[in-house]
C-alpha cells in the first residue's frame, strides 16, 4: 500500500514570465502590429483570434510533471 499524498508541487516546462514572451513573439506573428495603425478591425480581430483558438493558458498547460510529496 503506497503512503497517501501530503502536497502535490506541479513542475512546469517553463516559468510564467517565459511563457507569456514566447505568447506575445507568436501573436507579433499572427496580429502584425503594423496592420493596428492601417486596419483596427482587422488587427483586433487577429488577436483575438489568437487568444481563443491558438494559444493556451499557462497554468494548467505547461505542467510536465508532478512532485509529490508523501508522509510516512
């Protein structure tokens, strides 16, 4: 019988602060800030589609592992 869990530590691919520069270079690539001056609507539009369909929250999608902790 194994010991049952005390505290579960989520071990992330990267941390927070990365993850959100690597979302913002890969938005650059989708919504062209160059388009927000010449098409608001369209460079709005890119975003969002950006936030809803091709990128991920960071809190439960970058999890690798877990680091659990046992009590004996």
């Amino acid at each position: 019988m194994t010991e049952p869990i005390f505290f579960e530590i989520p071990i992330y691919r990267v941390p927070q602060s990365k993850h959100t520069q690597e979302q913002e270079q890969e938005k650059i690539k989708v919504a062209k800030p160059e388009n927000k001056l010449i098409a608001p609507e369209s460079f709005r539009s890119a975003e969002a589609y950006f936030d809803r369909e091709m990128w991920y929250p960071w809190r439960y999608n970058e999890i690798v592992g877990y680091l659990d902790l046992y009590i004996s």
